[in-house]
C-alpha cells in the first residue's frame, strides 16, 4: 500500500503579509475619511452658531440706535462714536429711564455694555456696566463702525466721516461684523452689515 501524504491547505506567509497590508490600508483610509468628517462637521457646525450670533445681533441694534436720545442727566445721545466702539444712550428695557449703550469689538469678540444711571442727580458709573458677549470668533481687521453725516445721500460712494469722529456729526451708523471660526479651514468667513439712522437726529435721512 502507499503511504498518502495529506494535502497541506492554508495561507502562505505572503499571502497573510498581503492580506494585513490590505487591511491596514482600509483601516487608515476609512479613519482619516471619519475624522474629515468629524472635523468639517465640527468647523461648519460653529460656522452656522457664528451666522447665528449675527442674525441675533442685528435684532435689537438698528431700533436700540434708532431711538437713541439725551441720558438722564441730559448728555448728547451719542457719546462716542469710534471705528471699533459705539456709545450711545436709549431706554433698553422701556422703564422710562435711558441707559448707556456700548457695542465694541474686542479681541475676537463683539461684546454689548449696559449702564443704567443711578443717584441724584443721575451719575453713570463705568463700574457698575453689565458686559456681554454677542459675537464670538469675530475677524478683527473686517469688523467696523462707519460713520455718516447729515449729507448721507444713500449711495454707496457716499463719504464717510473721517475718524477721530465728532459725535454731534453723526447721523446714520453703519455696522460691519465678519466671523470665521476657523481661519485655516473652510467655509470663508461670513460677513453681516446694516446701517441705520438716529431718528431723534434726523436731518435729511
């Protein structure tokens, strides 16, 4: 009789070295597609909250503007009127008495200041000033106030005032607030701007 020499089946060492290779690759490929899709979730994600903060903003400050009018004790409506700080004075929550208002850009931050006047005769203590944050991720260099006279004419090539700004020359404001939450990554930064006249000042607008 012979001997029969059973049939040796299994993977070669080759085989297996490919085989992990393979698989090593898909694992790799498969993690860097997670995490772009992770990161770019994360990115357009604050980019929408930014967008947001923009719209919210915009909400309460042409009509907080609009009725801008003398303080308590009887300033001028406008107290100062700068290229990254406006200050004005208004009645924020309708009890009759006027506050100072003050939106500002600082850092990387659109922030909102509220003063009420206290005492008598009515005094406003810079200490006693509520701040908030309206608008984060804030791009410096392309946020702004602009400023425009009596004539403001409507045009888009129209002068504005050249700063340091007179408060008592002050008519319309124009705001400009641009966001990014992500300079090194896409989407661009978004841009939001809306002007608006003080109605207690109106001369030709």
């Amino acid at each position: 009789m012979r001997n029969l020499r059973p049939t040796q089946k299994g993977f070669t060492l080759l085989e297996i070295i490919i085989a992990l290779a393979i698989f090593t690759s898909a694992v790799v490929i498969f993690g860097n597609f997670s995490a772009d899709i992770f990161l770019y979730n994360r990115i357009y994600s604050a980019q929408l909250e930014a967008e947001n903060d923009l719209r919210s903003i915009l909400s309460p400050f042409p009509s907080e503007v609009r009725s801008a009018a003398p303080s308590d004790r009887g300033d001028y409506p406008i107290l100062l009127a700068s290229e990254k700080e406006f200050v004005f004075y208004t009645d924020v929550d309708f009890n009759g008495s006027r506050e100072r208002v003050r939106y500002f850009i600082e850092g990387t931050t659109f922030k909102k200041g509220i003063l009420e006047s206290t005492g008598n005769p009515e005094v406003y203590d810079p200490s006693n000033e509520m701040i908030i944050d309206v608008v984060r991720n804030v791009v410096n260099d392309n946020s702004s106030f602009t400023y425009y006279g009596a004539e403001y004419n409507g045009e888009s090539s129209a002068i504005s005032l050249v700063q340091p700004v007179l408060p008592n020359l002050v008519r319309l404001i124009d705001i400009t607030v641009a966001v990014d939450a992500d300079p090194n990554q896409p989407p661009k930064e978004v841009s939001t701007s809306t002007k608006v006249s003080v109605r207690n000042l109106k001369d030709n607008l």
